[in-house]
C-alpha cells in the first residue's frame, strides 16, 4: 500500500466474498464498499460484512481529529470506523487500496493526516470533457485530498454580464487557433504581461447549472470546493468586455483593470455574486499575482503601488467577510526575491528580457503590512528558500504551499514546523490523462499525497518516495499487471525531444511525437497495431535516470527538465546497460491467442530498441 498508517497491526491475510454486505451510515464511503465488492469480491471470500461506524473506537492509538479513521478486521468483518463522513470515505478508499496492492489482512489499522489543507487546483472542464474532470476528481479523493479549486474566469456564464461570456469566447477562438498563440500575445510587447488561461473551459462557457453539477459531484465525495476569481491581475476576461477599465489604455489585450476606477467594482461584485451564489463556499481565491501592470492610469499614477494593491484586496476582502467567506490569495506579491541574476514577486523588476525588451514595474512587498491577517496565502515561491516563509509567518498570515511540486520542496519537516499548513497541486492544463500525465500531475499529485498526508515524509526520504511514486503512478494506470491482459513491452529510442508543459495554449501535437507502432502477429495471423508516441509511453535513452537501484544521486528539482515526470504514469523508467529504458504495456486485444511476433514500425527514422516483451 502507498500510504503508511500511524499505526498498523498487521496479522493473516484475508480475503472480501463476493457476497458481502455493507453495513451502517450511507453515503459515498458506502458507494465505494460496494464498488469493491464488486470489482474484488470472492467466491470463497471470508469476509461477508462491511460495517460503517460514525466515531472512533475509544482505545485509539493516534490522535483523534475531524479526519481520523480506523479500521478493525477479523477473518469475517471489517469495520471501519471515522469521526466524519470525509473520514469514513477515507477508511473505504484505505480498504481498497490494501486489497488493490498486497491484500487485506486481519488487525487493526489506524490514520489521520499530518496537513489540514491537501488540495488541487484545476480549470473547468469543457462541455464534452466532463469525464475527464470526474476521473480527476475520483482519482485526488482516492489520495485523499480534501480540498479542490476551480478557476472561473471567463468560463462560466455570467446572467448579469453575458457580454464578459460574449468577449471571452471571441479571444478563446483566437488564442486556440494553433499551438502558441498565447505566447504570441504575450510576449509580443514591451511590458510584462499575464500567461493566458483560454484552456479554462477549453475555450467554451459552462453554464451556472453544469458548474453546479461539477461542485456537487466533489462535495459528494467528501472535497471542500472553492472557486479561483482573477481579480485585478489576470482579470482579460474582464477587461476585454470592458475596455475602459483597463489600466494599460494601450494594451490590446489588457489584463489588468484599474483598482482606481469606481467603476471596476460595479464588474467585480456583480460576479462575485454570481460565483458565491453558484458555489456557495467558505473560501474563494481572489488571484492577485503576477500583477505587473499598475500605477499608470491618471487615477493611479501618483499613488504608491503597494497601496494601489493593498486597496484593492481590502475591498474584496471586505466585501467577502460580510459574505462569511474567507479570502485565499496568491502571495507572490509579498515577497521582495532578489536572486543573482533578477528579482522576482514583490521585489519589482526592471531588466532587459530575452527579446530585448525593457521590462519595468514597481516593487509592490511594503504590501506586507498593510492587509488583514485573515488572508489565506498560497505561497508558490517556495524554491527561492525557506527565508521567504517567514515573511508570511512574520506578518501573521496563514500560509499553505500553491502549484506545489512536494518532491521540489526543500526542508519540508521543517516548514510545517514553523508552521505551513499544506498546500495544493496546479494543474494549469487540461484534465484528459495524456494532458495529465505529460504536465506531470500524477508525480505531483501522488507525491504531494504522500508528503502531506504522512508525519513520517522528510526530504531524507526524497528518493525512497520517489521510487514508490512511479511504481504507484504506474499502478493507478494499469493496476496488478497479472490480473489483465497486458503486453508489457521495456524499450527505449534515440530520439530526445525536449521537455515543455503543455498549457497557457501550447496543445500536444500528435504529428511531433508520433513515431510509429508495434505490429503485434499471432499465430493464427490475426494482427494489431499498438501505437509509439514520444513523451507518452517512451522516452530518450539519454535522459538521466535516478529511480531505482542506480547510485549516481537524486535532484528533485531535474524531474521536470529530465522529462521522466513526462513518462510518469504510463511507464516505470529504469536504468540498465548505459541507457534508460521504459517499461511500459498495452491491453492485449486477444488475450486468448498466442503472440508469433512483435515488430516495430516506424513512421520517422529515428531508432528504437526494444529490451524486452512479456505477455500478463
């Protein structure tokens, strides 16, 4: 099993019949007993009853919290047993994965999470991709995170503002014309300027209602929802509606609206409104980074740029508190980072950039002072050093960790204890598993559970979760390779296409990572094709490998520009003979005949070798 239990008597291995009966409260922790009944269930099985138990049995071993459950298990019955519904799904999702892994044994197994906040932000799927989002979802809740936000934007219907909706959907078309039109526009200036989040909804709008059906297929499975609203940075979907509240009165595609202008509010709470009617949640994130555009309207250019800032949250968050919701905001603007080459967040920039461009904007981090306490920050900086924790811990904020990448996360036992609270995982990009997989979101996903569900997680065990990371990811994938069909194939190719994301507009074009197929021959001279595609189930043979029994070392920080996050998920990467290999597999179609031969063919002249081919 992945996770490791605070406390765990393990005795005789047992088995689930098929015949079992779940027991006790309802709910979706009583769905998932009864999904793995069966999907695991067993004519000889000795377990015949799932018993469901809100509360905790009173000789708990660990400490007793909202989300700490427990399980007791005897040859005939599992009772499991939490101190609220979220622990109780918490409880049946350990069931599964013990049977899911090396099986379910007989004792008495007790949890509960080192971090109250685990969490996951993502867009709104589109209107065809909703299965994609609910996979998601099933799959975060299966980790045991409990908290998941939606941006919003542009891409949920406004019934007060439809001409948002109306200019939303015009600059969506343009940017999804082909891969890296955002960045076009992006970077085609002399000012800095905000990446483009058009992958929200895949360019489309959500209706009210179809976001209500998102939310309450989360909150059924035990995740507190919160929406993201880009507010002042990040706020094109406003100001392309309307121009005139633009603070950059030459930007064709402003970004930014003016926190001066009286006018801005009138937008900003109509769809605040809107949003706290549909989500009704206790969070909203107000957004706030990156904000590079400001004190140049006649209204703001003679203010000080950290008030200008400070001003306008103090409005939204003042409007929210009346609401009884608590304001979450990026924290990047806090934060004076200096580096040896440029300064980041809070510090304020003026530098020549790549293309030669003069890039200014004021420092904003005297801010520090001036907001309330009550501000959640998602804190994203958190590889300039441990040193900029401080400034929120300083200042008396609360602080989780945003776009969180937990195994790049350095000194963490030590920044819960100064006082981190969590963090959540981004995903930037599109929820469809091969968009997934190639942002690395299942290594960040899986890891993250791990370092902030476990008491036990320090960066000493870097390498050691790491390994179990992808072996873990790779089950998620394609589950106990000797209960299905598979033909598992170990190759590697000559081929290195560097490492990028794919969000903020760049889309996986099948044309540049195809390589060719497997034609798979069996003896009775039936045939199929398995597909080879670069950066989905193989990689280069020259990419560093560190997983595993290789010695050279671990740095966390070249996952991403090694590129064997990419291959997460649908391969396990190993090291053998000089080069790195990719165990991968492919559903056999017919299992029930005999493989003759397995032949590569290839549609570009790049090599690829194959190490081994086995049949599951």
């Amino acid at each position: 099993m992945f996770f490791e239990p605070q406390f765990w008597r393990k005795e005789q291995q047992v088995t689930l019949s098929d015949q079992a009966s779940v027991e006790g409260v309802r709910g979706y922790s009583r769905t998932l007993l009864e999904e793995l009944i069966a999907e695991r269930g067993m004519q000889d099985g000795s377990i015949l009853r799932l018993r469901l138990v809100e509360g905790l049995p009173d000789d708990l071993q660990v400490e007793a919290g909202e989300e700490t459950y427990a399980l007791v298990i005897t040859a005939e019955e599992a009772i499991l047993y939490g101190a609220s519904a979220r622990a109780l799904i918490y409880a049946a999702q350990t069931l599964r994965q013990m049977s899911g892994h090396e099986g379910i044994f007989t004792g008495r197994l007790e949890d509960a999470p080192d971090c109250a906040f685990r969490g996951y932000r993502v867009y709104l799927p589109g209107p065809d991709s909703f299965q994609d989002f609910y996979k998601m979802v099933d799959t975060i809740v299966y980790y045991k995170y409990n908290y998941i936000s939606l941006e919003i934007g542009g891409a949920m219907e406004y019934r007060r503002h439809p001409e948002i909706n109306a200019a939303w959907k015009e600059f969506a078309a343009d940017t999804h014309r082909y891969s890296g039109r955002t960045g076009e526009i992006q970077h085609a200036y002399p000012w800095a300027k905000n990446s483009i989040h058009t992958d929200n909804g895949e360019g489309e709008i959500l209706t009210q209602d179809q976001v209500r059906e998102l939310i309450a297929y989360c909150r059924e499975r035990g995740l507190e929802v919160y929406p993201e609203v880009p507010l002042l940075s990040h706020s094109d979907y406003i100001c392309l509606a309307h121009p005139e509240l633009r603070e950059r009165e030459e930007d064709p595609y402003p970004d930014t609206y003016c926190p001066s202008n009286p006018d801005t509010y009138r937008i900003v709470f109509d769809i605040l409104e809107e949003v706290i009617e549909v989500f009704r949640p206790k969070i909203v994130n107000i957004g706030h980074d990156e904000y590079y555009t400001m004190c140049l309207c006649p209204r703001c250019r003679e203010k000080k740029p950290e008030e200008v800032y400070a001003a306008d949250i103090i409005k939204i968050h003042d409007f929210l508190a009346e609401r009884g919701i608590r304001t979450m905001m990026w924290g990047d603007k806090l934060l004076p980072v200096v580096t040896k080459d440029r300064t980041y967040g809070g510090a304020g920039d003026d530098r020549i950039s790549k293309k030669g461009l003069h890039i200014h904007f004021p420092p904003t981090f005297k801010c520090q002072q001036l907001l309330p306490k009550d501000i959640l920050m998602a804190h994203w900086y958190f590889s300039f050093g441990l040193q900029y924790d401080f400034v929120y811990h300083t200042h008396g904020y609360e602080m989780i960790y945003g776009n969180m990448a937990a195994e790049r996360v350095e000194y963490w036992r030590e920044r819960r204890t100064f006082g981190a609270k969590g963090g959540f995982c981004s995903n930037w990009g599109s929820n469809h598993p091969e968009y997934m997989q190639r942002n690395c979101q299942y290594l960040h996903l899986i890891f993250g559970a791990f370092a902030l569900w476990s008491k036990t997680y320090s960066n000493a065990r870097q390498q050691e979760i790491l390994n179990k990371t992808f072996e873990e990811a790779f089950h998620l994938h394609y589950g106990n390779l000797d209960e299905k069909p598979y033909i598992v194939v170990s190759h590697t190719t000559e081929l290195n296409i560097p490492y990028k994301v794919f969000y903020d507009g760049i889309f996986i074009e099948d044309e540049v990572y195809h390589m060719g197929y497997y034609k798979v021959t069996y003896t009775d001279g039936t045939e199929t094709k398995l597909e080879v595609k670069y950066g989905t189930n193989i990689a280069s043979s020259a990419i560093f490998c560190s997983l595993g029994d290789n010695k050279e070392g671990f740095n966390p920080t070249s996952l991403d520009e090694s590129a064997l996050g990419e291959v997460s998920y649908s391969t396990i990467p190993f090291r053998k003979n000089g080069k790195t290999w990719y165990k991968t597999a492919f559903l056999n179609p017919y299992p029930e005949k005999t493989i003759r031969a397995v032949e590569y063919l290839p549609d570009r002249p790049e090599k690829v070798e194959i190490l081994s081919v086995e049949c599951s």
